[in-house]
C-alpha cells in the first residue's frame, strides 16, 4: 500500500469551499480561539474537504505528525491539539467520519501514535455510542425483531453465525457506528449528505454489509481449506478462529474443562466451538441453529465438499441419541429470539452459554445478554461470545469493548478480559492468506480480546 500523504496541501485542497477551508485550516493551525465562533451554529465541527474528506477533527490530529517527529508532535503542540478536539467533539463532531484513506480520527491518531488524542477520540466514540444505544437502541432492536419475525414466520429457520458487529463499525456508512439495516437507510443517509455541500464528500463503503435478512436467503458454501462462505463469499466462519474458540471453550469451563457441564451455544457454523464443547462429555449440549444450509448440512453429515477432518459432521441424530435422556442433546432448528425464550420458559439454565451470529448488529447482542443470559446462567455459570465487535479497525473495538462492558454491568454481569495474541502471517493482506477467495476482511487486528461473563455477587 502506498504510503499517506499527511501534508497540509494534501488534505486541504482548492476544491474546498472557502468556509470549509477556513474551518479545517484553523484546525489545522490549533487556532482555537479563531475556530470557537465557527462553531456556535450546529454543522461546522463535521465539514469536510470534498475531495480528501478531511474533517477539523481529521486536521487537527493530523497537523502533529508522527509522535517520533519530537519537533511537530511536541507536548505543547499535542496539548493544543487536545484542547482544538475536544471544542470539535462538544460541537458536535462525528468521532467515526471517515476519510479518503477510509481512516477515522482515531484511526490517524493512532497511525501517528498520538495516545492522548487516541484516547480522546475513542472516550467520544464511547458516548457517542452511549448515546445512541439510550436514545435509539432498544427501539431499532424491538422494530426489527418484529420486521424479521414477520418476514421469517413461515420459514423453518433463519439463521446466525460466526463473527458479527464488524459491518456495524463501517464508520463511513453511518456515524453512530451501527450497520445500516437496508439499502434504503443508506440511500436515505447519501440524500441527507448530499443536500449539505458541506457534507459532500463520498466516503468508500462496504459493498459486502450482510443483514441477517440478506444472510439466512443465502446458500452457503463450506471449503476445504477451512472457510464457510455465504453466496457472495462472504466469510460467515473460518478455520483462523480456531485458536480463540479453543481459548472461549477453556475459559468458559474454567478451571478444568469438567465433564457433566450443562451447555448452549448460538450459531453452529462450523462446529468447531460445538466439537471442543462436545469433548468434555457433557451432561447437557444445546444448539441453536437457523441457517437451513447449516441444518441440511448437520443432518446429512456428508457434505463431499468438506474436509474428512470437518468435525461438524458428528451432530446429527446419532449424536443426539448419545445424550442421557431424550433431549440431553440437541440442535434446536431456529432463530434464538425464537429458541431461548423456549428454553427459558421449560427451565432450562447452563454452566457456559456461548455466542456467535452471523448478520446481527450490536443490538441483538446486547438483547441476549440482558434480556435472557442472567436468566440462563447457573449460579457459577459463565456467558461468552466471538468479540468480533468492531474488529476492522482499532479504535472502534477499542469503543465497542468500553460500550459492552458498561451494558454488561448494567445486566448484571462481571466480564473479565484475556487478551490473545493473533497470528497475523496469514491475515495481513486482503484477499490473500487466508482471506484468498473471501471478499471482505472482517479482522484486521494482532489481538483479540476474549470475554468471560459471570453474574455479580
């Protein structure tokens, strides 16, 4: 990749109109008390340049240079950067706004190796998120839940796996963060930037954001080099997990992978999560699966186009026969909106409770853990889930981490975190490694943080 020109007349070019100009270039400058009267009016903290989408958030981080240039990035300069970000971000700058580089703020702070001016972005991003989840959340998550019970009411399943949440972090589509649900939330959102020349900039989109809608239609496709792809080749599991669903696995049945454990996981995928739960020989083993492909390919247990070491293949009716009673064992063919209550409602609870959909933004999530996992969880019990939750790039994992965390002690949960290193050798690059033939990079970061979930007290 071609190195980033962070120049001034790089990023501030003449197609700018003379107000934006004037806004970024005392941004730029660290020009605060040139830049406060701009911005008593709501809109000019999130202009941009047309051409390079330069926000004053943008110039501002950008105009230190790189933390090892001790004459640019000078304490003093840094701290009156700080203070320029921190008036943009009371008026109302958009912490993700990308620009033509597809970088947030953050995303040049922390190139630059700016800490304080990362950290600035990233306590922005969390509020803003905050904010948003309190004004909006639970409303979204209650109008789509009920859109795809109508749209899936004669379906037999629908389904939801592998990592989820990275399409809600594509930060130019939306500056709350969150995944657009439809085409028409993003048509609606390019009218309302385009009718702000202000606002004119175009930022690259994610062509390959799957809804849960689109994902549960898709025919899928299981590979032997370790790959489940959907009809557009999206990646709904790859083999490169395995490592840290071994370590979620050994976390949840902590301290020594005890036999007799009860134990429900949501979203089979490829079972590699379901096999390493099996091994433990445990009292109960429920699975929630919607996905009709997954399904076929569960009861037939010989999909030809899977590896003979695809260990998926051992959950069909003889494995469900191996429980101790009728029902010990089972797949539960379905939407978990639509299992768990199910589940709740005969009394069921579980030693490790384990998460990972497929199409589902952050909402979904957090419905499960507050609505339902207290509920689902011995005493000792303990809830884990693929936090995969903003993992395209690092300041937005950084605030989905903060976010959850802070949702999690407000349903009642202590969450611990163990961070893993992740072997970057084959996931650098996209389109090749292990994302050859896969279109969309939904991980791009050298650790991954693993979650372990008890009740308080």
């Amino acid at each position: 990749m071609a190195p980033i020109d962070d120049s001034h007349d790089a990023r501030i070019t003449p197609a700018s109109p003379a107000n934006v100009a004037e806004l970024l270039n005392h941004a730029w400058q660290h020009d605060l008390a040139a830049l406060k009267p701009l911005l008593r009016v709501p809109g000019p903290a999130s202009v941009q340049d047309p051409k390079t989408g330069e926000t004053p958030l943008h110039a501002a981080i950008r105009a230190c240079g790189p933390a090892a240039d001790a004459s640019a990035s000078s304490p003093d300069v840094v701290a009156k950067a700080a203070a320029v970000v921190s008036e943009l971000f009371m008026s109302g700058a958009i912490w993700n706004d990308v620009d033509s580089n597809n970088e947030t703020p953050g995303c040049v702070a922390a190139r630059l190796g700016l800490e304080p001016l990362y950290t600035a972005c990233m306590e922005a991003g969390v509020r803003a998120e905050l904010l948003f989840g309190l004004l909006d959340g639970y409303e979204e998550l209650e109008s789509e839940a009920a859109e795809d019970e109508m749209l899936n009411a004669d379906e037999e399943g629908g389904g939801d796996e592998a990592p989820e949440l990275t399409t809600a972090t594509a930060a130019g589509e939306a500056s709350n963060g969150q995944a657009k649900a439809n085409e028409e939330d993003e048509e609606e959102e390019t009218n309302i930037v385009e009718s702000d020349p202000d606002r004119a900039f175009k930022p690259p989109t994610d062509p390959h954001t799957v809804t849960s809608r689109d994902y549960l239609q898709s025919s899928l496709t299981y590979t032997e080099d370790g790959k489940l792809l959907d009809s557009s080749d999206n990646g709904v599991m790859m083999a490169w997990e395995t490592s840290i669903m071994r370590a979620s696995v050994d976390s949840l049945l902590t301290p020594a992978l005890p036999s007799g454990k009860k134990i429900l996981n949501i979203g089979f995928g490829m079972g590699i999560v379901d096999s390493m739960f099996a091994a433990t020989s445990p009292a109960r083993h429920h699975i929630i699966e919607a996905h009709p492909a997954v399904l076929e390919h569960i009861r037939t247990n010989s999909d030809p186009t899977c590896s003979s070491k695809d260990t998926s293949r051992n959950f069909g009716a003889s494995w469900e026969a191996k429980g101790s009673e009728e029902g010990a064992y089972k797949v539960h063919a379905g939407r978990w909106q639509d299992i768990v209550p199910q589940l709740m409602e005969a009394g069921e609870t579980y030693d490790a409770v384990y998460f990972d959909t497929f199409g589902e933004d952050y909402a979904q999530l957090r419905h499960f853990f507050t609505e339902h996992v207290p509920y689902l969880l011995t005493e000792t019990g303990a809830f884990g889930f693929f936090n995969g939750l903003g993992a395209d790039r690092k300041i937005c994992y950084d605030v989905y981490t903060r976010v959850a965390e802070m949702h999690l002690s407000d349903a009642g949960l202590d969450v611990e975190w163990q961070e893993l290193d992740v072997d970057m050798k084959r996931l650098g690059e996209e389109g090749k490694g292990d994302w050859e033939g896969v279109k969309r990079r939904y991980w791009t970061l050298d650790k991954y943080r693993l979650p372990r979930c008890t009740l308080m007290g």
